[in-house]
C-alpha cells in the first residue's frame, strides 16, 4: 500500500497583523509598582476580511497574542470597489467618528493612525478619512468598524430587492 497524503487541508490563513497600540499602567501595591500591558490589534487578509482585538496581561507578548487571538475570532467582510469603498460613510462610537470616504486610484491611503493600520489590513489602497472627537485608538478602531459595518454593496443590494444590477442603476 502506498502512503497517501492529504491534500485537501486548506492552508492555514494567512493575515496581516497590525499592532495599533500598546499601553503600559502600572498599580501601586505593597512591594512597589506591578506593571500590566494592554495590546489593541487588528488582522486582516488584504481581501476583504478584517477583524480587531483588545487584550490585557502581565506580559506584552501575552496581551499582544490574546488581542490577536481576539481580533481573528471577530471577522468581518469590508466590501471593496477597485481598491476603495464602495460610498462614503460616518461611523460613530462613542464620542469618537470617522468619515470615510472613496477615493480614485493612485490617492493611497490618507488615514491617521488607527483608521490605516484597518485599511492597511484590509486590503484598501486609496480612501480619504478623517476623525473627529475622541482620538482614543480604541474608540476611532471600533468607529471605523462600525463605518465598515454600514458600507453596502451594490450586488448585495440589489439581490436583496429582487432586482438586477441593471434595474438598480438604470
């Protein structure tokens, strides 16, 4: 008998790890200064998909691999046009927004921190964004989700209205 090899496995995913930010408290106790990390992350795939983590510990590499942990267990599908987003949108949280807008091929990316390094993930080679109010990186990373929570695609769209793409755009 011969040995056979399984082929079918698909390949481990392959994602693009961003470290956004990393904070450093320390609590006071009776021996003197107990230093905890806390690591905000975000993965993606350069496709489409994109996920972000927030974990804490003693230890940085150990918050950074629970944030990391985190962020590929919450994935979302960003829907891409040619590079950009399909339309522009406003995502809020808190007291924390963040515009979103398309942009033509050759702008790149005009993010701040934060808002890039989700693009960066994502795959999006041209948008222009800007943030407003709270600039915790924390609070403009879950403002930016929930902007690409809101992007719709217009095949999507259309499917869900029973029509074709023809009929929607004329």
């Amino acid at each position: 008998m011969e040995h056979q090899k399984n082929f079918d496995r698909k390949p481990a995913e392959e994602f693009v790890e961003k470290l956004v930010k990393l904070n450093r408290t320390a609590k006071t106790v009776k021996g003197g200064r107990r230093m905890s990390f806390s690591a905000l992350t975000v993965v993606g795939d350069k496709k489409g998909r994109i996920g972000f983590g927030f974990g804490k510990a003693n230890d940085v590499t150990e918050a950074i691999r629970k944030s990391l942990d985190k962020a590929k267990s919450n994935l979302i599908t960003l829907p891409m046009k040619n590079g950009t987003i399909p339309h522009e949108m406003i995502g809020k949280y808190k007291s924390s927004s963040v515009l979103l807008k398309p942009a033509c091929p050759g702008t790149g990316v005009i993010a701040g921190g934060a808002v890039r390094a989700v693009m960066d993930a994502a795959g999006i080679t041209d948008v222009i964004s800007k943030s407003q109010g709270s600039r915790t990186s924390v609070n403009v990373v879950r403002a930016t989700f929930d902007a690409v929570n809101g992007l719709m695609n217009a095949r999507t769209v259309a499917q869900n209205r029973g029509k074709t793409l023809k009929d929607l755009w004329g």
